[in-house]
C-alpha cells in the first residue's frame, strides 16, 4: 500500500549525500589510509616503471635471437652499471659543488638585502635550512648508502634491492602481464582494449621523450656551463635535466638560478652565463625538443603552460610534475571517445526537444 508513495530517487539522492558527507567530513583518515598503502607500494610502482621503460630493450634483444633470460640480465646489468658509474663520477663532485652553490646564494641574497636596504634574513634562513639539508642528505647518501625518502628507519639499500628484483620479475614476465591484460580487455570489450592500447602508445612516447631529451639537457647544459667557465656547471646541469618535468618554468628556475651564482664569480661568466640563458632556451624549444618528442606528444606551448599553471595551484609541486600526463590521458580519451561523446550529445538533444 505504501510501496508506490516511497520516492526511490530521492532516497538514492539521500543516500549518495550522506556517502559524500561521510567521505568529506573524514577526508584526513582516507588521505592518511591512501598515502600509508601508496608508501606500501611505492616499490613496486617504481619497479613496473623501470620494467615498462626497459622492456622494449629486452623485446629489441629477443628478436636478434637472444633467450629471454640472457636478454633480461643483460638489460639490468648494462643499466646498473650505467647507473653506477654514473653515480661514483657524479656524486662526490655533485657534493663539492652544492656546498659552493650553498655559498654562492648566501652571497648574493647578502649583496641584494644591502643593496636595496631590506631585510632578508627568513629568506636566508630558510635556504640555509634547504640547502643544508640537501647537502647533508648527500653526503649521508655518499658515506651510508641510506636516505630518508619516506621514513627516517627505510634504508636506500633495502628499497633499491626490493625494486631491483621486483624489476627483474616484471620485466621477465612483462609480456605475459601484457597478454593478460589484453585477453581481459578483449573479453570484456574490443574497444576498452583499443583504448588502453591507444594510451600505452602515447604514455610510451611521452616517456620515451622524457627520458631522452633529460639525458640530452644533462649533457648540453653540463658541457656548456663548464665552457662558460661556471663553477656549478654539473650542478647545473644536473637541475636542468630534472627541471625537464617541468616544461619552461623548471628551465627558467634553472637559468635564473645560474645567473644569480654567475654574478658573484665574474664579469665574464656572468656574460657567457647570461648567453646560455638566451640562446639554449630557444635551441631547446624549436629544435631539439619538437624533434625528440616527434608530433605524437607536441603539444602547443601556451596550452602546456596553462596545464602546468593549473596543476600547480591545484596539487603544489606534485601537481605541476603531473599535469602534463594527465592532459594526455584526457587529450588522448577525448580524441579516442570523440565519436562517442557526439553521439550522446545528439541523443542528450533529441530528448530535450
């Protein structure tokens, strides 16, 4: 009798509202919960990234007839010695370098509080603060092989032999992990699977790029700033290939930084500094960096800063570094889902007439 009065929309509204009031007013414990199970995770993250960055290495050695498991150890010691000699030439100079650094930005916050009569003294505390804190971080990671990534008990070690052999396992069985995950996709629906293999191409290729034109700003602005006659000039060089992630900000924060140091050393390093600053921008930008990332992931400058811009004043640091791989997941489900969207507008608008 009373079946046909209950308003069952209503009480799904309802219900949906208090779902949300709950979420909401709780909203500390859920992100307490997340950052606990992404902390938990986190080398495992890393490992499938570093086995989806390496496997086409592995596939490239399989199809000149190497066994898979020659190719899979191959891969991971060549990169391991890689890393290593690149870190047993680089650390100990990257350490020299930031305590100059360190003293150099003193200088010049000095020299700008006595010029222009302000008081800058939180400013250079808090770079002090930074600073120091960096340069402890490595000198501890240097002398201990330890370093306070997520807590101050997890050893460096013990994670870099936890993404070590989970790496080795991902990139063993990449292909089956890729095979299942197609037949799930093909079963479910053709198009799903057409979709996810849409983004593995263009996440692919943006990771790709990343990673190449990174090593070529490591290199180009190490050996430029070392002609220069830059004190800093691998210091530099490093900031300038992890700034990449940042398109145009991350290389104006890099060049500004130069110019600052490059001030307190001489008239000359100022000008071939200032140089840099002027022409290797633009090589980047029209060049070099349209030829890396091809036309799959060339995406119009104004419309990158803007992403950046808003990824920054939503998510801080984190967001900035990815809100470029979030617009090509949206720019990319978008073209994909392009026909489907209009469709359902025009059926939106039939129903409405």
């Amino acid at each position: 009798m009373y079946r046909n009065r209950i308003n069952y929309k209503l009480l799904n509204f309802l219900i949906l509202m208090g779902l949300l009031y709950i979420i909401v007013t709780n909203i500390g414990t859920w992100f307490n919960i997340f950052m606990t199970i992404f902390r938990v995770c986190l080398p495992f993250i890393i490992a499938f990234g570093i086995a989806y960055a390496l496997s086409p290495f592995v596939r490239k050695l399989e199809e000149k007839g190497v066994r898979k498991s020659l190719a899979v150890t191959t891969v991971v010691l060549a990169t391991l010695v890689i890393i290593i000699a690149i870190l047993s030439i680089t650390l100990p100079l990257l350490y020299n370098q930031l305590v100059s650094f360190a003293s150099s930005i003193g200088t010049v916050i000095e020299d700008v509080g006595e010029k222009f009569n302000w008081d800058l003294t939180f400013v250079q505390e808090s770079v002090d603060s930074f600073l120091g804190n960096a340069i402890n971080g490595l000198a501890q990671l240097t002398r201990e092989g330890t370093f306070d990534f997520v807590g101050k008990t997890m050893s460096f070690l013990g994670n870099l032999v936890i993404v070590l052999v989970v790496t080795i396992y991902f990139l063993a069985y990449m292909d089956k992990i890729r095979m299942f995950f197609k037949k799930l996709l093909q079963s479910y629906r053709n198009k799903s699977y057409q979709y996810v293999k849409t983004l593995d191409r263009e996440f692919s290729n943006y990771l790709k790029g990343l990673g190449l034109f990174m090593v070529i700003q490591f290199f180009e602005y190490s050996i430029v700033f070392l002609i220069a006659g830059h004190p800093n000039w691998l210091l530099f060089g490093v900031l300038a290939s992890l700034t990449t992630i940042v398109p145009y900000f991350g290389g104006l924060f890099t060049n500004i930084l130069a110019l600052l140091t490059a001030s307190v050393v001489s008239p000359r390093v100022f000008i071939a500094t200032l140089i840099i600053c002027l022409i290797f921008p633009q090589l980047d930008g029209y060049l070099i960096s349209p030829k890396v990332y091809g036309k799959t992931n060339n995406i119009n400058p104004l419309v990158t800063i803007m992403v950046v811009s808003i990824g920054g004043t939503l998510g801080g640091f984190f967001g900035i570094v990815i809100a470029l791989p979030v617009y090509i997941l949206i720019s990319t489900s978008y073209r994909f889902f392009k026909s489907d969207i209009k469709k359902g507008m025009r059926k939106v608008k039939e129903q409405i007439k």
